[in-house]
C-alpha cells in the first residue's frame, strides 16, 4: 500500500478484465477520449439533425431570392364561342368564332417592400441555423466527454471494488483456516466472510454501471450498443484544460462572445426585426405588377384557323395593398411585434443561462480543485492505517473488527478519491464548454 491508489487497480485490472468477458458476450472495444470526441462531433444524431435544419434554412433563404423572378408560361390555348354575343356598340348577335394562340407567358408579381424583408429575415435564419449546427456540436462533444470521464470512473470503481474483494477475501480464508485449526473464534470468521461477500456484491454492481456507462457513450457515439466500451486509460488522473487562477470576468467577456448559442439569437433577432418590417415598412412599398405575352394568334368566324400571325401585348402595374396583408393591418403588425419582443427576452434568458453557467463551473473546479487535495491526504492516511494494521494482524496482536474497519476506510477514501477526479476532469470540460470551446 506504500504506492497510490491506482497502482493497486492495475495490479487488479486483468482479474477484472477476466471477469467482464465471462459476464457478457458483448465484444470489448477500446476507445480514448480523443476518438470519442471526434465521433461525437461526426456521428451524433442530434448534430445530423442540426445540419438538416441548416440544409432547411438556406433552401428557405434561396426560395425567398426566387421570388425576384417572374414566372414563365409556355403553352397553347384554344377558344370557341357560339351563340349571341354583345358586340363593342352593345348590339346583340348571333355568331360563331374561335381563336387560338401559341406562344410564351412571361407574369410577375413582385411585392417589394415585403419580398425584400423577408429575403434578408431568411437569410439571417440561415446564419441562426449554422450557429445552431456549432452549438449541437459542443454540446455533443461536451456530452461526449463526459460520458468518457463516467465510463472511467466505473472502470476505476470497479477496480477498486475487486480489489477490496481480494484483500477481504483472502483475511476470511485466513480466519476460516484459523478455526478449522482451533485458534479463531468462527464468529470473527464469519463476520469476515461477511464482508468480503459484501465486497463481492460491490464488484457485481460497479460491474452493472460500467457496462450501463459503456451503453450511454455508445448512444451518445452512435455506435453499436451490443459492443462493450472499454476506456483506453487505465488510470483516471486529473486534467488540466483550464487556467484555475483565470478571472471570472475575463471567463463570462469569453463566453459571451464565443458561445455560439448567443450568435445563434443575435440572429434570430435580426431575422424577427427583419419580419417585422415586413410587416409595418414592407406595405408602404408599392407592389410591381408586369405582364407579357410572345407569340401567335389565329381564328375567325365559324371553324376558320386561318389569318395566324404574331401577337404581343404587355402590361405593367404599380400600387398598393390596404386591409389585411397591407397598410393598415393592426393585427399582422402587433403579431410581428410580439414575436420580435419574445425573440429578444429569449436571447436575454440564454445570455443569463451563459452567466450563470460560467459560475457554476468556474466555482466548481476551484472547488473540486481543494477536495483533491483534502481527499489525496485521507487517502494516504487510510493506506498507512491499513498498512499498519496489517502488521499488527501478522504479528497476532491484530483484532478482527480492527482489519475490516481499516479495510473499509481504505476502499471508501480510494472511491471517493476516483469519483472526485473524474468530476474534477468533467468539471474541466464543463468550464470550457461554458466559455464556447
């Protein structure tokens, strides 16, 4: 016990290996935090969603350009009439007549102030949407990382676990040797047994949440779950990613200019401001209206096809709307303006969210920095208590109650230690995803 807590597991560690390829047919899979990160940033689901809706937003952003262009129609038409008929002069007659024409169609209809807004509201919802794909792909590498740290910390617990399995093990074979001989008393001997079968049965659970760890990664990864993750690292030592001296107020300027969320409301706010324009500037443009027609016409009195020649004609026209849709509509203007208002305060709340995240993690990290302290110290105090009482044990002078108790304190100080570096190194992560890295 004169080395530290995680030489211990690597000497347990092919034991504990063993182990797991009895009790599950799943295959073992190696993986280390580099590749894990990486995956999260390639292959997670909810990153792939983000890109769609991106895809999404500049297609919209490209539909909202076309509407610049008129519309073309090619085609043939055909018409008949027969029966009376009011003439110019308004005299009413018989006739029978008919006409065709062939040619192109050339019709827009272009609401300016409106289409050009909404041109500028789509684009902005383009750039909201690629700040969004970003700040999926953090989140996913952030969750990413942490599920690696869980992974390790299950790792190292159950190593730990088996360990103190082994050691009570053992001291119940000795005692149960020492009653078979006459010199123990049986029930020293089964309160040690006692224990190591609780030893055991915290194997078989730090088992369990290993392989549950190893699941939840596999999802966040998008991997096979039937394959069992194991973490490349075979001790859990604390990381280093963040300066623990470093200002909270250069930390929170930090986050708030790089976090992508706040980018991603910055423009969906310019896209709501742009909407609402639409809605009360767009109406005062006025809408251009332009029609024309290339091609033939031909016909006459009865069933004539003849006299076909070219015709053209065009029309352009300049106005207005007013009512709903145009000037002087209260309702789209005050919907507009809400959802402008609510865009706002929702960029506010994710600011604050930002903030308080930032604190949270820089607090954290100094806070879990002084525990490794306090905690590396208790776990060298319980080695050397364990240490001597195992000599006390050796040399007869040892009482049972005394060795369990040691041992207890042993595997406490090394579990809480192992769950403290590996909150530690999630702390860490989660002080620079706060920040926008």
């Amino acid at each position: 016990m004169k080395d530290s807590v995680f030489s211990v597991q690597c000497s347990a560690f092919a034991a504990l290996l063993c182990f797991s390829l009895v009790a599950t047919a799943a295959t073992n899979q190696p993986i280390d935090l580099p590749t894990a990160l990486k995956l999260a940033g390639a292959q997670n689901l909810d990153v792939q969603l983000a890109r769609e809706r991106l895809r999404e937003a500049q297609a919209n952003h490209d539909a909202a350009l076309y509407n610049f262009f008129p519309w073309l129609s090619p085609g043939v038409a055909f018409k008949r009439h027969e029966g009376r008929l009011q003439d110019v002069g308004g005299t009413i007659l018989d006739t029978t007549k008919q006409n065709y024409t062939a040619g192109l169609n050339v019709e827009a209809r272009l609401e300016l102030g409106e289409t050009w807004f909404k041109a500028l509201a789509a684009k902005q919802l383009a750039l909201a949407a690629d700040h969004a794909v970003e700040a999926q792909r953090q989140e996913s590498v952030f969750l990413a990382a942490l599920g690696y740290f869980d992974l390790v910390k299950a790792r190292a617990t159950t190593a730990v676990a088996a360990d103190a399995a082994r050691i009570a093990g053992d001291y119940a074979d000795q005692l149960q040797r020492g009653v078979e001989l006459g010199l123990t008393f049986k029930g020293d001997a089964l309160r040690a047994r006692g224990q190591a079968e609780r030893n055991q049965l915290a194997v078989q659970q730090a088992t369990e949440q290993q392989r549950i760890a190893a699941a939840r990664l596999a999802q966040v990864l998008r991997l096979d779950p039937s394959v069992d993750l194991l973490p490349a690292d075979n001790e859990l030592l604390p990381v280093i990613l963040t300066s623990t001296n470093a200002a909270l107020d250069s930390l929170v300027a930090q986050a708030l200019s790089t976090r992508p969320e706040l980018k991603q409301g910055a423009a969906l706010t310019a896209a709501a401001k742009k909407t609402r324009a639409a809605a009360t500037v767009g109406p005062l443009i006025p809408s251009l209206g332009a029609q024309a027609f290339l091609g033939g016409l031909g016909g006459g009195r009865g069933s004539s096809t003849g006299s076909f020649g070219d015709t053209e004609s065009v029309a352009l026209t300049l106005g207005w709307r007013l009512g709903p849709g145009g000037i002087f509509d209260s309702a789209r203007e005050q919907s507009a303006t809400a959802r402008l208002a609510a865009t706002s305060l929702a960029a506010d709340k994710a600011k604050d969210e930002i903030i308080r995240q930032v604190v949270e993690a820089h607090t954290r990290v100094h806070s879990l920095t002084a525990q490794l302290a306090t905690l590396k110290r208790s776990l060298a105090t319980a080695e050397e208590a364990f240490r001597l009482t195992r000599e006390r044990k050796e040399r007869g002078f040892g009482v049972v109650l005394e060795n369990i108790f040691a041992e207890q304190e042993l595997t406490r100080a090394r579990s809480d230690y192992v769950a403290a570096v590996a909150e530690f190194n999630k702390a860490q992560h989660t002080l620079l995803r706060a920040t926008g890295h």
